[in-house]
C-alpha cells in the first residue's frame, strides 16, 4: 500500500465506520478536546490556543478572523440548531460524530459536527514558530514509516495539494505506522480505527486570502514554518 492513499484505501469510508464506542474511544484520544456541551443542548466554539496575529505572516490575522471567527463559528451555530430537541442534543461533540456517520439522512448533523471537531484539532496543529525538527521520537516514527522526515513532509504536502475540491490532509496512526490519508469536505478519520495526529485544512477559506491559488505555497509554509510536530508526538503517545 501507498504511505500516501486516500479515504477508502485505509478504511475510512463511512461504509468502514467502527461502532460508536470505539469512534469516542478514538476521539477522545486524538486530541483530547475538552468537552464542547454547555448544558444539555448547547455546544461552544473552542478558543484557539494562540491570538489571531499569532501566525502571522504565514496565515493572517484576517484570515483566522474568517476562518475562526465565521466559518468555525457558523458551525458551532448550524449544529446547536441541527440537533435541537433530537437524540443527540445531549451527547457530546465525538458521540454525535460517530452516531451521525453513517446515516444519509443526518448529513448536516455529522458535516457540522464533524467541521466543528476538524477545525480544533486543525488550529492544534500549528503554533507560533513551528516547523523545523520533530521531536525524536516522533522523528524515528517518520523514518520508519517514510524513509525520513523530508520524505513524509513530502508525502504530506502532496496530499494536501492533490485533494480535489475542499478537504483535509492528515498525518494519522495506523497500527504502529504513521500514513498519510486525505479526505474530502468533512470527513475525518475521527471514528475509524485509525488516530489522527495532524491535519492541514485545504478548504479555499483557509488560505485564499493570503494565498488565492497558490494552496501549495500554503501548505509547504504550514509544514516549514507552523506545523505543531509536539501535538503529533502527544497524540501519537495517548
């Protein structure tokens, strides 16, 4: 198999979704949000973990401000009215991932919840000054699963620049190996058997502002510059 494939090549098609409590099981580890219900029926946008200036000049101020502040926000908005007095009112942010996936007719229920969730574990991702060498641990994983450091930061930013369309590109745990997998829209590897460690969000409002169509400059800026190689080793190791 490719270190680089797609959503179905790893099982991470809504056809492969695990049961609901190895998904949470899954969730919980990847990340470890801190529960996003306020109440019974209310979820909140998470706070980023750094200022919105705090990225820049490799992704803006204006630019988190949107992305953040509207696009993050509005789903927050759509999934607090999508599940209002329904069975999932009361269930926490990963629970209603795993419960919605693979129901067609809960679509909106599991692309808001799921953007919701991508979006935090996305700006967990980054952090001021980032880049540069993983952790060593982290980097003997990569070796063993790419070659070397450069070759999976290749493998990643292919994927991030091939994904058609809106999407994400992630660094994921599979087994013992580390893989490259990418997915379309809101998808996420969230509730198969496979843990995220990073992802880079390649949707237009990510980076059209500062970058327009240049989405590979985007990515490779994201790789050197900002990527949180800490988060992926924490991740790695829960």
């Amino acid at each position: 198999m490719d270190k680089k494939t797609n959503i179905d090549s790893v099982g991470l098609s809504r056809r492969g979704f695990l049961v609901l409590s190895a998904a949470a099981a899954v969730a919980l580890a990847a990340g470890s949000f801190p529960n996003t219900v306020k109440g019974a029926e209310s979820h909140v946008l998470p706070p980023l973990p750094y200022p919105e200036n705090a990225l820049e000049p490799i992704i803006t101020a204006r630019t988190i401000g949107f992305h953040y502040g509207k696009h993050h926000r509005g789903y927050v908005d759509n999934l607090n009215k999508l599940v209002a007095g329904t069975e999932y009112a009361s269930l926490p942010l990963e629970r209603i991932i795993a419960a919605s996936a693979r129901h067609q007719d809960k679509t909106a229920i599991f692309n808001n919840a799921a953007q919701v969730w991508n979006h935090t574990f996305y700006w967990k991702s980054m952090k001021p000054k980032g880049g540069g060498e993983p952790p060593t641990a982290l980097k003997q994983m990569m070796a063993d699963s790419f070659g070397s450091v450069d070759d999976c930061k290749k493998e990643f930013a292919s994927a991030a620049v091939s994904q058609f369309g809106s999407g994400w590109a992630w660094l994921v745990l599979a087994g013992n190996k580390l893989k490259i997998v990418k997915t379309a829209n809101a998808d996420t590897p969230l509730t198969a058997n496979i843990k995220p460690l990073l992802t880079i969000d390649v949707w237009e409002h990510a980076y059209y502002l500062d970058y327009q169509n240049r989405r590979a400059d985007y990515v490779n800026a994201v790789l050197d510059r900002l990527i949180n190689w800490e988060f992926a080793l924490e991740n790695a190791e829960q």
